[in-house]
C-alpha cells in the first residue's frame, strides 16, 4: 500500500473502536458548510444569463446573437456581480482567525451563518445593481469564515485514521452545492419575473438555519479548549468524540500530547502574524507558504472558471443547452470527490495531487487545441470538449479539490494554526478574486477584451504544470499522523524524505509527550527499531 504501514500510533480516538460512528458523524456534519459554499459560488452562473436578472440589472444593448432579448451585462458588471462575492471571502476568511481563536470554532460557525443570512437577504430583496452587489459581499463574507473555520474544526476533531476522509467531506458538500445550484438554476431559468432569480439565492436560507442549528449540539475542539485552560470541558468534548469514558487512558493520552505541544509553542511567547513567517526548527514559515501557495494553486487549475462561467462559455462554444451541460459537470464533481476520500487514505496526500496535476495538465491542454481547430459547428469536436472537460473535473474532484482542505487543516501547530489558516485560505479566495475578475475579460470579445474563448485553456494546462512541480518540492505526506506528529515530521523531515520518517513515526508508535525538541529524531529511531 502506497505511503506505508497503516497507522497505529496517537490520535483522537485511536484506540476507540472504527465502527463507533457517533464522534465521525459529529465532525462530519461540520462539513455541511461547505453547501454554503459550494450553493453560493455555483448560482452566479446561471443567474447572470436568465432574462429576468438582465433586465432587472442589466443595460440595454441592440437586439443580436450575444443579447437576444436586448438586455446584457457589461464586461465589467459581470466580472464585478461574478468577483465581488470572493472580495468578501477574502476578507472573512481573514476575519475566521481572530473569531476562532476569540468565540471558538463552533461559536465561530454559528455566527458566520448570520453573516452569511444578511447576505442573502440584502441579495433576495435587492431592486437595484448597489443593494445586490452589497448582499453579495456579504455572503461572501459568511463563506469566507465558514472555509476557515470548518476545516479547522474537523482537523482537530476528527480521529488520525480518517482525518483525511473527514475533511475532504468539506469538498464532497461544496460540489454538492454546485450541483444543487445548477439543478436549481435549471429549474428556474425559463421563468419571466423575480422568481427566476430569487428562488435561487433564497434557497440558501435552508442551508444556513441547518449549519446554525446543528452546530448547537456539537462540541467544541478539545484543542481549542485546552488552549483556553478548561481541560475539564476537554475531556469530555474528546470522550464524545471518541465514545470514550474521560477517565479512559487513550483519552488522556490524547490530551496530554495536545497539552505538551501547546505549551512547547507558548514558551516561545504569544503568536502573532508575524510568527507564522519565522524560519525555525517547527519550520513555520515554510508551513504557512505550503497552506498559502497550495491553495492559490488549486485556483490556478481553472476548475472555477467552469463553475463561474461554465453556461456562459459552452453556450459560446456552440452547445445547445449549457444549463443541461452544466448540471452534467457538477454530477461529475460530485461523484469523482468520493474516490478521493477513499483514495486520501489509501495512496496518500502527495501521490494524490502529483498524479491529479498531471490528467488535468494534459486534458487541459487537450481541450485548447481541440477548440482551436474545430469549428462550432463540428458535433464531434462539441462532445470530446464535453468529454476532456469531465475528466478534468473528474481528476481534480477526486484529488486537488478535497487534499488542499486537508493538507491547510493539517499542516499548522496550534498555537499559530487559526492565524495561518486563515492566511491560506484568504489566499484561496484572493485567486478566486482574481480568476474571477479576470475572465470576463480574458475570454469575452469586443473592445479591450483579450478575447481568448477556449484558448485560455493553454493558461490553465500552464497552471497544472506548475502544480506538479510544487507537489514535488512542497508537500509531505502526512497519512495516517496525528497533528502533533505532523509538527515532528516537519521538524526533522523534508517533502522528499517525509514518507521515510512518517515510517518511522507510525512504527514507533511515537507520543509528542514523550519526546521534545533536537531528540525527537533519534527517539523516534531507537522506538522503532525496538518495536521491530
């Protein structure tokens, strides 16, 4: 099996048995946030073509192919309506540190679903351009602190053997609000009045009022609770989790390694963020670029460029009915993502996302000089763009999509990971920004458009490319770690040698508690070869 020997060693619920679903089930229903998400970004997309919206919001323009009903978006308004909404997310994914370190992570989800309401009901009762763009932003805001702050209270909840499943149900719940939105969109889009496009946005109340309400009966982190001094309260948020009595030893293990490795971190002094850009032993600022350039990365595939502008672009490209073309891409992402969760476990993070980046290089690319040289018309070049469409959304549902989650939520010690999970996935929602703003104008024709079409496939084959070599360079292989043991395979590893010492650290069954600093490397040796 790829990665090495399955994991034994320390985690949350490590000794408990793994068909007790109630803890799991408790994390994984964190991952409903990212309906929110994945709703929210996929409705733009078929809202700005229905015609009710453009002549609501839109601008006259003379009866054509491109405006067939007289009203159309600007270039600039359809990239502002588009990117206004990762403005917002930028911001509260910023804002997701201070409001988890402050109200915790679970209060921190239940407010962001109030951001995130308002949002939504400035978009539903909107009459002009000024108050839907507004509602917009602050949805986004909403989202941008439920990415930060969902992934973050899975990693510290979810048990080491699973973690990785767990988190990338995060992803799972993003496509299956992309889908949910084109399914819905679809259903909407012939309607003539308001309801065409209100129905829609308000929609998404439902989700918020689930994530509001459920989170209510979830615990806290134990991580953040020992953070805070209330190890009582700790024990018995790790007992739920893991069906434990709080009085068991595994239990008490668990929070004694928590407990050892917070406060190696505090006697180096309180975090800013600044700290999580030192160059020492922990490796700090080489984890928080990791975070940062991983999911920078992961936009730079270009798979929101399809989910943005997927109906707009095959309507372009000639195809007879993109909102159907449209609803087919999601159910791939869908389904695709759940190989991954297998897979995440099974091969491992950095296998996953190097052999991911190589299908979507090489489909990518195929689709630019595809589209280049047939013409509209061409039914056969129509289906193999729809063909090499789904198979890169395919291999990056099942790889770059879900493992950016994972490897943000697991890469950080404690003391710094809100601050720089919140910079990493601000890096996320910066690139969305910018994709997003960008596209309109790349790929549009007219006057002081680039006018790409299906060329600006050749700029994402270029992006894949680039992920290959980061994988390579930049990314550990963690399977099977708890995230204490995360921070000692970054303190005496590198990418290129992790899988050696991840080895090592399963083998020796190593604690963070029983071992500190420049040791830890020939402990976790001697361990091992005792244990063999």
């Amino acid at each position: 099996m790829a990665g090495g020997p399955a994991p034994e060693g320390p985690g949350i619920g490590a000794a408990a048995p793994k068909n007790r679903l109630a803890g799991i089930l408790m994390v994984a229903f964190a991952a409903f946030g990212g309906i929110l998400y994945g709703y929210d970004t996929g409705t733009i997309s078929g809202l700005i073509v229905m015609d009710d919206f453009l002549r609501t919001f839109g601008q006259v323009f003379p009866v054509n192919q491109d405006h067939p009903i007289g009203f159309g978006l600007s270039t600039p308004n359809q990239s502002l309506v588009v990117s206004i909404l990762s403005a917002g997310t930028f911001f509260g994914a910023l804002g997701g540190a201070p409001v988890a370190d402050i109200l915790g992570r679970k209060r921190g989800l239940i407010s962001s679903c109030v951001v995130f309401s308002l949002g939504i009901a400035l978009q539903t009762g909107a009459h002009n351009w000024a108050t839907f763009i507004v509602g917009r932003f602050f949805a986004g805001l909403g989202v941008g602190l439920v990415s930060t702050l969902v992934p973050m209270y899975q990693s510290e909840c979810s048990p080491k053997w699973i973690r990785g499943a767990v988190v990338s149900g995060y992803q799972w719940a993003i496509t299956i609000g992309l889908l949910l939105a084109a399914v819905v969109n679809n259903a909407t889009k012939n309607r003539q009045d308001h309801s065409a496009w209100r129905i829609p946005i308000s929609i998404q109340f439902i989700w918020a009022a689930i994530l509001f309400t459920g989170m209510f009966w979830l615990p806290e982190t134990p991580r953040w609770l020992i953070k805070n001094n209330r190890p009582q309260d700790a024990a018995k948020s790790l007992s739920r989790l893991t069906s434990l009595p709080p009085d068991d030893p595994e239990v008490q293990a668990e929070l004694a390694d928590i407990e050892a490795a917070l406060q190696e971190e505090l006697a180096r002094g309180e975090s800013s963020y600044l700290d999580c850009f030192k160059f020492n032993k922990d490796k700090i600022a080489f984890r928080t670029l990791t975070g940062i350039f991983i999911q920078a990365w992961q936009q730079l595939t270009g798979i929101n460029f399809i989910f943005y502008f997927g109906t707009t672009f095959f309507k372009n490209a000639g195809i007879k009915n993109p909102f159907l073309v449209t609803i087919a891409t999601n159910i791939v992402n869908v389904f695709m993502t759940l190989p991954g969760m297998w897979g995440i476990e099974k091969f491992g993070r950095r296998s996953l996302l190097l052999w991911g980046a190589v299908v979507m290089c090489i489909c990518e690319y195929l689709i630019a000089i595809i589209g280049v040289t047939i013409s509209i018309s061409n039914t056969s070049g129509q289906k193999s763009l729809i063909a090499l469409t789904c198979i890169y959304i395919a291999a990056f549902a099942s790889t770059w999509g879900p493992i950016a989650w994972v490897i943000t939520g697991e890469i950080f010690p404690l003391n710094v990971r809100a601050k720089a999970m919140s910079l990493s996935v601000a890096s996320n929602w910066l690139w969305n920004w910018a994709i997003s703003y960008a596209t309109p104008y790349l790929v549009n024709p007219g006057a002081g458009n680039a006018n790409l079409g299906v060329k600006v496939f050749f700029i994402w084959g270029s992006t894949c490319a680039g992920c290959i070599v980061f994988t390579y360079f930049c990314i550990p292989e963690t399977k099977g770690l708890s995230l204490e043991q995360v921070d000692l395979l970054y303190q005496n590893s590198t990418p290129l040698t992790s899988r050696q010492y991840r080895r090592e650290l399963i083998a020796g069954d190593v604690h963070v508690a029983d071992i500190k600093g420049g040791a830890a490397h020939e402990s976790v040796e001697d361990r091992a070869d005792e244990k063999v």
